[in-house]
C-alpha cells in the first residue's frame, strides 16, 4: 500500500492515518468538517489536500449511521481501488449498500477493537491499535486484493486481525462493548444526585464500573442505533438477572429464616456466575487470564514517584504485568498496585522495602 484516503478524521480515523503515515503510507485525509482534517494533518496524520487520482485503499472512518451513504459516494466516485470502514457495527451498512445495487468486491467491514473516552484527532494517537483485535468481516464475493490491503493496514497499526461473520460480529460486540456501555452508563446515573458526602467516599470499584461512561453521548447514539436488537435482547437477560437479585436481597431483610438462607443462596448464585463469567476475560495480549499477585505501594502525589518505583522493580529483575493506582480521598497520596507473577511477589516487596518504600500488606 503506498497511497490511503481516510474520509472521517476523529478518533479512530485520524489514529489509522497517523499509523499509516509513520509507516511510510501517503495518505490523504477528508472530513465533512474541513476544521477537523486540517487538524488531523497538523498532528501528522496527512494531508488535508485531495489525491490527484485513485489511492490504493480508502478508509471510511463515519459514524454508523453514514457509513453507508459515505461508502457509496466513495465508491461512486472510484475514490480507491479498495474501501473498508470502521464502524463498530457491521451487518447493517452492508446491507444498506446491497440495497442501492453496488458492486461490493472491493469493499470489506471491518472494526478495530480499540478506542478511548474522549473523542476527535486530538485523542488520536499512533499506538491506538497495537495490540489490540481487528476484526474483518469479509465474504465469499471479497476480492483477495483488497482483503490483503485490509491486512496490510491491520499490520501498520500492528493490530491482530481476526475474521468474523459480520452478524456475529455485530452479536459479540453488542455483548462485550455496547451492553456493558449502557450498564456503567446506569451505574454512574445513579450518582448524578447523590449526597455530596456518599460520593467522596467513591473508591477504585466505582471508579472501574463507571469509567466507559465517560464517553460522548453523541457517539454512543449512532453506535446503539446501529444495533438496538443485539443490545435489547442482553438487556432484558440483564433485567431479569436483577429482578432475581432484588428478590434476593428483599429475602434478606426477612425475619424467616428460610427466605433469608434462600436470599443468600440467590445472592452467591449471582456472584458465582460473575465469577465465572470474569475468568473468562482475556487476559494480557490476548492469551488466557492468568493470576498474578498484588504487591501495593504508598506513595506521595509527587513527580517522579512511577518513575522510581519501575526503575526499583527493573533493578530487582521483577517484570511488573499490570498497574492500578487508586488515590486517596482529600490527600496528597496513593496506592500503586503493581500485579506481578506470583513467584516474584517476595522478591519485589523485600526490593521495594529495601528501597524505602512502604508496602501495604
């Protein structure tokens, strides 16, 4: 691939360019609003110019709901020998160009795994993707060329490509993305008129739980509209769940003791069934969940204080696999939970202390 068009320069749009042009990929970058593109080629994503003929691929980075209106324009014109999108929503923008009667073997769907809470080309940045699921819904009228240009830009943004049928693909992301949205979403709503005082007791939990929610309104509307039955159908698994744990909980306040052993059966019911369901995360890169220790560090809010703790793990010959930090409430202080392998777990917390930090047990 030497030349790209990206027709949309927000988040994911202008992240795809700015890997593709560390790479070496002209590319060529268009938004409804010129402001946008001009920004995105600022950031060195491109140009805001247009191509003077066909580029090798064209990107369609539009929200859902245009995504087949840009396609088709794109298409029309013969902007690019081959076209993909990256809406998170695959089923419906194919069928609504079979409906208009376009040749479709130079267009494949796909839908990177990836994004952030905040929005537009200045969130955008060129390791978006690494690491992370590419999903590519190809079909048996796909032209083996363009696939292997959606491949190549996959390998740009060093992404691992994955191939789905596009409704099943619509299925799982409804279950792994957009349900979970409107459930965090939920969560944090019942925090909007809270008590001052219950919210300042918020902690790493809620924090966890309501994260996703900070995401733009806008967006996740043209997302949910894409694929309300999906989503519809897990809610109403979700609201019975909740039916039962309510019931549960009511039987809990009972003075019979009967209905109280039955609450409480219900309640670890659930539980265990999250339990279930979480070890069934991915774990890192992809590779099935492992279990790590936590070793938990004091630190003051001061520069540096990572930094050293890192440079203090490196020393010790401890690969940290994941970090949390959980702040304190009204103080200059946290918490740094460094997850290593449970082997190491001694051999760091006795470097740390050596070093003259203070570890929590």
């Amino acid at each position: 691939m030497r030349t790209a068009l990206v027709l949309g320069t927000g988040l994911i749009g202008t992240s795809a360019a700015l890997a593709l042009s560390r790479r070496g990929v002209a590319v060529h970058l268009a938004d409804h609003d010129p402001e946008q593109a001009r920004t995105a080629a600022a950031l060195g994503a491109g140009t805001d110019e247009a191509p003077d003929g066909p580029v090798d691929l064209a990107v369609v980075a539009a929200p859902p709901a245009h995504v087949a209106d840009v396609l088709a324009d794109a298409m029309e014109r013969g902007l690019a020998r081959g076209y993909l999108d990256v809406a998170s929503v695959k089923g419906g923008p194919r069928r609504e160009l079979e409906a208009r009667g376009l040749e479709l073997t130079s267009y494949i769907g796909t839908h990177p795994m990836s994004g952030r809470e905040r929005s537009g080309p200045l969130a955008a940045t060129a390791d978006l993707f690494e690491g992370r699921p590419w999903v590519l819904t190809p079909t048996r009228d796909t032209d083996t060329e363009v696939l292997n240009l959606a491949l190549e830009l996959v390998s740009h943004c060093r992404a691992v490509p994955v191939v789905m049928d596009a409704d099943a693909h619509d299925r799982a992301v409804a279950l792994v993305s957009h349900m979970p949205h409107l459930v965090s979403s939920m969560v944090a709503a019942r925090l909007e008129h809270a008590e001052e005082a219950a919210v300042r007791l918020c902690g790493q939990g809620i924090r966890d739980v309501t994260r996703i929610a900070a995401s733009d309104p806008r967006m996740w509307i043209d997302i949910l509209s894409a694929n309300p039955g999906p989503v519809a159908d897990l809610l109403t698994d979700v609201a019975a769940d909740l039916e039962e744990t309510v019931r549960a909980l009511r039987a809990l306040q009972s003075s019979d003791e009967d209905k109280r052993r039955e609450g409480s059966t219900g309640i670890e019911g659930v539980l265990r069934r999250g339990n279930a369901g979480q070890v069934r995360v991915p774990g890192k890169h992809g590779s099935a969940p492992r279990v790590y220790e936590t070793v938990a560090v004091l630190i003051d809010d001061q520069p540096g204080q990572l930094a050293r703790i890192f440079a203090d793990a490196d020393r010790a010959g401890v690969n940290i696999e994941d970090v949390r930090i959980e702040h304190a409430t009204g103080q200059q202080a946290g918490l740094v939970q460094l997850m290593v392998e449970p082997r190491t777990a001694p051999v760091l917390t006795a470097a740390l202390r050596e070093r003259g930090w203070a570890i929590r047990q």
